[in-house]
C-alpha cells in the first residue's frame, strides 16, 4: 500500500511541476487508458484510486495508464498522438455548453478510434453536461447522484437542489434552472469514487479503528461561512447552531487550523457536524469516520454514492435539513456512548472492510466494460 501511494505522490510531484509525460509503451497487447486532467486535488482524488491500482490493473486486465493535463492536451504538446483505446476526461465545471462541445470534439478528432468517459467530479448532483455530452460518449462518472432520476426533469431555484431548498427556505431571488438530460443517458451514467478514495485518507481507513473512550472535545465543527449568498446563509445557521452550545458543551468551530492539527482535534471528538457544502459530500464526512468522531450530517436519503456509505443511524445520524433536531441529537449522542461508538465502528469498518478486499476492482467493471477494457476469460 505505502508503495503504491508513494508512487502516486512523485506522480503527482512530477505532474505538477514540471512538464515530464510518459510515452504508452510500443506493446501490441495492450490496452491504452488516457486521462485527462483538471489540476486541482478534488479532481485528483477521481484518478487515484485507478493508479493505486495499476498493477493489478495491468495484470488483470493489459491495461496501461498514462495522464495527460488538460492544458497540455489543448495546447497539443503530449507525446499521445498515437493510437489510444480510452480517454477520460475532466474539466472545470464551470464550461459553456458550446465550449463543451469543442472539447469533447477535440477528444474525439485527436482519437477517433477511442471510446470516452467523462468524470463529473463537481460538488452538486445536478447533470449540467448530459445533453451536450451524450452523443459523444460511452460513460458519464460521478461520484454522486440523485436517488429518484426523475427529479433531473425538474427545475429548480438556481443550479442544484441545495440551491433550490435552500432558496425557498431564506426567500432567495434565484433564476429558475432546468438542465436537460436525455432518454437513455441514465443508462451511461455510473456511480465511482469520492472523497474517501484520497492518498490521505486511505492509510487511515486501511488501518485500526481509532479508540473510542477518553475524547475530551464534545462536538467538533470548524464551518467555514464565506461564498455565495445561498451557501453564506446555510451556513451560518449551521455554525449558529453549533455556537448556541459553547456555554454547556466543549466545542471546537471557531477559527483555522493546519491539517495536522484539524486531524487531531477530530480523533480527540466524539461528536463531527458536517454541514453540505457546495454540494452534500464533503471531505470533512470521511475526515469524521476515519477518526471515529461520530458524523452528524443533513439527511443523505435522497442520495446515491459509490460505496453507500451514507447509511442512516448505522454510519451516520441524519439531521433534519432545518436542523430543527440539532440539540436533540447532540444531547442524545453524547448521553448515549454505547450507541454513538456502535455507529462510528460500522462506518469505519464499511470502507475499512471496502478497501482491505479490493472491492473497486469488481466495481469499476462496468466502466471498463463501457470503454472496451475488460478483459474477459
């Protein structure tokens, strides 16, 4: 384990600072996997899991992986002009539609034989690129997506269903938004990896469940507030929320600090609030559980993650959205410490167990299978 993700850290190194890129090999036998890459971590934590694997990739399967920037590509210096079996790629997620369009064209000019996933790796569930997308590709992978699909067939205030509830509920004067997505294209979109699959987090999810008795930090809930008006707004009443309890309870929500020192401070908690985001899934979610901090979080029902982690009451304990249960279950968690570490030990124990078994390789099958990259008996 700690050699696959060394290697993936000089990659990364190399990546990004520098302009070094590995030539496919000259076999005949194998399989060419190309991503296309966004520079940015979250973008990064859908890669890794795939080169944390690469030899059992390449074993099992004849599968080589090479990894391109984004910038690189377009300005067309890469050493990958030759024949490629697959490409994935990733953009900002802020791209006009018409822009989109150039890019997946130019994918599919530079590589007209390829077949081509697109890695959504954007906070919220909404599928602002279906349309234009789906005559172009073979699979749409994100790592989060709407339970009831009918729902992409409803507008909404804003981008997203966090924007439209949370827009409703502070009286927002938001735009009503509606992104088509075409019949059939739930049949190409697949589910994969999040925010748990990062090179920082997987030794801690591959190791032991930390010790549960003797934190001295009630509830830990360091919120950042600043951002769009909507997110401002949700929030602050979730940090008012958290406030309200200084006077009674240990609490750690004001201020920054370094990873290390965020990380400590989680493994000394016995309760993590872990507000949404700019989208439901939150690093600060999988932060909780590795720690064995209990995770208390905005219900999660109406959503679908790989691997379904976000089990009620048996991962995690769901929050209203207004969070009117707050106290309630703050003050029943902290009085019951039986419950609250029977909770803690499932989530770590679902994706210790996830990891130890090697459960991506069965479940990435589908996409190999989209990309013409199974090897089969």
């Amino acid at each position: 384990m700690k050699t696959a993700i060394w290697r993936w850290r000089l990659h990364r190194a190399l990546m990004d600072r520098t302009s070094l890129l590995w030539s496919f090999s000259k076999s005949k036998t194998k399989r060419r996997l190309l991503f296309i890459s966004e520079r940015d971590p979250i973008c990064h934590t859908q890669w890794f899991p795939y080169f944390f694997h690469r030899d059992e990739l390449a074993k099992r399967h004849g599968i080589e992986l090479r990894e391109l920037p984004l910038a690189r590509f377009n300005d067309g210096q890469h050493p990958y002009h030759g024949p490629v079996d697959a490409v994935c790629f990733q953009t900002w997620f802020d791209v006009s539609p018409q822009a989109m369009k150039e890019q997946v064209e130019k994918v599919r000019h530079t590589w007209p034989e390829a077949r081509i996933a697109y890695f959504d790796w954007f906070a919220p569930t909404d599928l602002r690129y279906a349309e234009v997308l789906n005559g172009e590709i073979n699979a749409y992978v994100k790592k989060q997506a709407l339970r009831d699909f009918s729902q992409y067939s409803k507008p909404t205030l804003g981008d997203t269903n966090l924007t439209d509830y949370y827009a409703r509920r502070f009286q927002l004067d938001l735009p009503e938004t509606q992104f088509s997505v075409p019949d059939g294209f739930r049949d190409k979109l697949l589910l994969a990896t999040h925010f748990a699959f990062s090179d920082h987090m997987l030794p801690y999810f591959m190791s032991e469940l930390p010790k549960q008795d003797h934190r001295s930090i009630d509830l830990h809930a360091r919120i950042a507030v600043k951002g769009t008006e909507w997110y401002t707004k949700m929030r602050q009443e979730a940090l008012d929320k958290v406030t309200n309890l200084e006077h009674k309870l240990k609490v750690v929500c004001r201020g920054r600090v370094n990873r290390d020192e965020y990380f400590k401070e989680l493994f000394d908690s016995k309760l993590c609030f872990s507000p949404f985001g700019y989208g439901e899934v939150c690093w600060r979610d999988f932060e909780a559980m590795f720690t064995g901090s209990l995770l208390l979080k905005p219900d999660m029902s109406h959503l679908d993650c790989y691997p379904e982690v976000f089990v009620p009451n048996e991962t995690y304990v769901p929050l209203a959205w207004d969070l009117s249960d707050f106290d309630e279950k703050v003050d029943y968690y902290l009085s019951h410490p039986a419950e609250r570490e029977t909770i803690t030990r499932r989530a770590f124990e679902l994706l210790n167990g996830y990891f130890h078994q090697q459960r991506f390789l069965e479940d990435m099958k589908p996409l190999l299978q989209r990309l013409g990259l199974e090897k089969t008996a």
